[in-house]
C-alpha cells in the first residue's frame, strides 16, 4: 500500500533462488555427481583415489564409497548420494548405475523443461514411465534355482569383474557361494539371508589365494593373559558389557586413611570385590568371557587361575554377532549372570594369522554364521577385494532370495529403451514426451559402457538396438571384444532386484529434485552474512 514500509519475511542472511534458475541449479547439482562416478562403470571403468583431510587413502571404482567420502554439499547432489546409499543398503551393486541414471534422468528433464513441459508433468511421465519399466523387465527375467550353483557362480563372477577383486574371480567365487549357503535360513518356505553374519577380516601379508572361508566366527582379539588356556572344548560363553573390575564411585568423595592399617584394609576390600565377580563368573560354568570393557590386571589373574580363556575390549557389533552366534545372552551387571543364559561353542581357540593373533569360535550353537580371512600384499590391495567381495556376497544373497536375473551388459537397458519408446507411442498428452524421454535416458548405461571400454558409443547403441529389434532381448556389449553377444550364453549375469532398485530409486530422486522450485539456505551464525549457495563443480 502506498506510503507504508516495505514487510521482510526472511532476514538478510538467507539466501534465495527460486523458480527456473532454482531447478537449474539442483538439475546441474545432480548431473555433476552423476558425471563424477560416470568413468567408473563397468570392468573397464577407472577407479578413484579419495584422500581425506588426514592423508588417508582410498581406491575404489564403488559409486556409494566414492560419494560417501567426496564431502558433497549442495543439498541437490545429497539426494543422488542418497540413491547410491540406498542402492547399496538394499542390494550391494550397481551404486553407480544408480547414479548414473539419475543424472541422465534430470538431464532429459532439463531438455523437456526447456521446451516449455511442467516439471509436474515430466513427474508424472518418469512416475508412469518406471512402473512401466517395472512391467517389462518381468517379461525379459531368467529364472534361477537355489541349487544352481552353476548360475550363482556366474553371478558373482559378473560381481567381481573390473574390480579389485576381478583377476581372481575364480578362486573367490566358491568362497563367496559357500559363505552365503552357510548363513541362508528358510523362513515360511523362502530363503532368508543376512549377510551381516559373514564375517570378513582383514590380514596384510600373504597372498590373495591365501584367503581361507571359516565356518564360524572370528573375532580379531587375542587372550588378555599368555598363560590363559589357548584352547578351551565345549566352551561355556559369557558376554559382559560391564567392566570386570573394582568400581570406582561416581560422585566426588574423600577418604581418609589415618595409618597403615585402614590402607591395607582399603586395598583388602578392593581385592574381595573383584574376587567376588570372578568367583561369580567361574560358579556360574562359564570358561570363556568376552568383555565390552577393560578387565582389571587382578581379575586377568583370578581368571587365568580358574582356566578361563578372556579377551576384552570387544566391539559392541561383535559381541552381537557372538550373541547371535552362540545363543548367549549380553549381561548388563554381575548379579544378573545364570549358567542357563550362557552361549557355547564346540571350540575357542586363539590362533596366529600373519603375525596377529584372533580368536576363532567354531561350532557355534547357532551355526548361522562364517568368516572370511582376506589376505593381500598391502592395505590398499586388502581393502579393494574387501569392497568387491561385500558387492558380491550381497549380489549373491539376493539372488538366492528372489531367483530371479537378467542378462548384464547393457543389455537389460537396451531393451527396456526400445519397449518404453514403443509405449510412448500410445500415450497421448504431454506425458509421451516424459516417457519417450526416460526410454533415452537409459540407454546412458551401455553408451558408458562403449565410452569407458574406448568404443565409439553411437556405433554400439546402434547395433544394440538392431539386435533387440530382431528379438534377441539378451543381447549385448561385450567390452573386451567390441562385439554384440548374447550376455547370458557369455556368463554375465546379474539379479533382477539391480535393475528394478535402480531405476525406482532413481526416478524418486529426480522426481523430488523437479518438484522444487525454491531454495532458501539460511546461516545460522548471526552477524554473518550467507555463504554463496553451494555451487554444483564436481569437475573430477
């Protein structure tokens, strides 16, 4: 109104875009991190080296591990790093073909923007265009058996291909099967797998042919006493959260000691105390304990007296895997110890693996549980096929569970681009465009294949289509040779649930991105003013 001041809702440090420039910005933010993994797809992607503000090293060609540890923050191109972390927490693989495709989604949205299309229709098309998608990879699915360890082989092969892994493919493929087959459970007449009780530890040293599959679990701690019994049969567990230990009161308090006596007897006490708790441990059968805390150098003493086999400072994620291993129950106090809620194993045995020493429970009363001992010349190398070989246990953990796979190679892409284009042709309004546009965007998975293999891409994607019109729905880019074949004759064969979290996830993000049209970052220092909105340069 004319004469009155002029009302400010947001204070002069926040900082606002709004509308186009808005969706230009986050749409340039999301291509950027899809660009940064891009060169890395395939088995003839390059890696990665990640170097933390410690000087720490990291060499990977994984799309999640490269976003986790790229420190990304413009809140845009967080989203794309969310669809790797969930590519990779649902399924294990194919982190940066999420990404990717995220990235061509919003570039074709960009296209369709520019052209005068809503944003709200282009959602809309993406939204229709990935339940389609959905449709149509069932039409194209292999189906795998549980006992097809043939096929599961091939499976984890094409998991561990251009990875760190990748040269001995063959000899870890068994080792990864087996592993899995150890821990699946039936659950209502449907494989159950959690590959978080594989457990994999790491050794430098040795070759990478010495890494050995353990039917059990090991835990990466030796005994707190030499003299502790180095093997311990029919072994009675007992896991502790507490301390073993005199307790030393909480509050601030003083005592006073007048002579000798009343300090000995101060000492005395302490003594009977930490008596008591071990007396309480070996009364209760126990002659294995696993301690979350220290354990007092007089309790390691009554211990070692009793044949009690110890280890302390026990990772709060191992003593739940030993809980879960061998049925024991994670005592709280001392008091609340009963023989009945003891774990047990058939062997505990402490056992010297390149120079450190582990401890190794076998038999468990579970059973559901193994270990992987990784050997490798050098940190980095042990590091790498620990990345590869998490890919592949997840790889094969889902493919006992849903029995179902696709053929690899871009293949799988190729096909849904030609079907989802034919579709198009029958929708009418604006959203044909949306489609016909998600059909393009997907065959940015075999034209990176082309481009990281040193192929030239338009060539490949033509011969490709060329197949897949002629019915040959398996064919695809073989990148050593150059050639099209049939992946599934050619061994490369991945799960069903890649593909389909793949591209679901990729078109929840880019259709979250799109439907924002305006930005306010504020600072929340006072008496500063804003930083510049975070800007999208991912140039790698």
């Amino acid at each position: 109104m004319a004469g009155q001041q002029p009302m400010y809702i947001l204070g002069n440090r926040n900082k606002r875009s709004r509308g186009k420039d808005a969706q230009s910005i986050n749409i340039l933010a999301g291509k950027a991190v899809a660009k940064a993994v891009r060169t890395t797809l395939g088995p003839k992607g390059m890696d990665k080296m990640l170097v933390d503000a410690l000087g720490d090293i990291v060499i990977t060609n994984d799309g999640a591990t490269i976003l986790r540890e790229m420190d990304i923050e413009h809140p845009a191109a967080k989203m794309v790093v969310e669809v790797a972390k969930a590519q990779d927490d649902e399924v294990g693989d194919g982190t940066t073909t999420a990404a990717v495709i995220t990235g061509e989604l919003l570039a074709k949205a960009e296209e369709l923007s520019e052209k005068g299309v809503h944003p709200t229709i282009i959602a809309s098309g993406y939204r229709h265009a990935a339940k389609k998608a959905a449709e149509i990879l069932q039409t194209i699915t292999i189906d795998v058996s549980r006992d097809d360890r043939e096929t599961l082989r091939k499976i984890v092969k094409t998991a561990l291909t251009g990875k760190g892994a990748g040269e001995y493919r063959d000899f870890f493929a068994d080792l990864v099967i087996d592993a899995v087959l150890s821990v699946a459970e039936e659950v209502n007449g449907e494989v159950r797998v959690d590959v978080d009780d594989i457990t994999i530890e790491k050794r430098e040293g040795g070759s990478v042919l010495d890494t050995e599959l353990v039917p059990g679990l090991i835990i990466d701690k030796e005994r707190v006493r030499p003299n502790m019994p180095k093997r311990i049969e029919n072994a009675k567990i007992m896991l502790a959260s507490f301390g073993i230990e005199f307790h030393k009161i909480e509050k601030d308090a003083e005592i006073k000691i007048t002579s000798p006596d009343q300090m000995q007897m101060f000492v005395d006490q302490e003594e009977r105390m930490v008596r008591e708790m071990v007396d309480r441990i070996v009364a209760s059968g126990a002659n294995v304990v696993f301690c979350q805390k220290a354990i007092d150098d007089l309790a390691q003493y009554y211990l070692e007296k009793a044949g009690v086999y110890a280890c302390r400072r026990i990772t709060k994620s191992d003593l739940q895997k030993l809980a879960k291993a061998t049925g024991a129950t994670l005592f709280q106090d001392v008091t609340d110890i009963r023989p009945e809620d003891l774990g047990s194993a058939d062997l505990v045995e402490e056992r010297d693996i390149s120079g450190a020493k582990m401890t190794f429970l076998t038999g468990c009363k579970e059973e559901k549980t193994a270990s992987l001992i990784l050997h490798g010349g050098t940190t980095h190398i042990v590091d790498s096929i620990k990345s590869a070989l998490n890919d592949a246990l997840c790889v094969t953990a889902v493919a006992l569970e849903d029995q179902k796979i696709v053929a690899g190679g871009g293949s799988p892409e190729i096909e849904l681009a030609l079907r989802l284009s034919e579709y198009a042709a029958t929708l009418k309004g604006r959203e044909q465009l949306a489609v016909a546009k998600f059909a393009e965007a997907l065959e940015i998975i075999p034209q990176t294949l082309a481009e990281n293999a040193g192929l030239d891409p338009i060539d490949k994607i033509i011969e490709l289509r060329a197949q897949h019109e002629q019915g040959n729905k398996n064919a695809g880019l073989d990148v050593y040779t150059g050639k099209i074949v049939d992946m599934y004759e050619n061994n490369v064969l991945e799960p069903l649930r890649i593909k389909t979290q793949a591209i679901n996830a990729a078109t929840e993000a880019t259709v979250m991105i799109l439907r924002i049209d305006d930005v306010i970052a504020a600072n929340s220092k006072k008496g500063s003013m804003p930083p510049d909105m975070p800007q999208p340069d991912m140039e790698m």
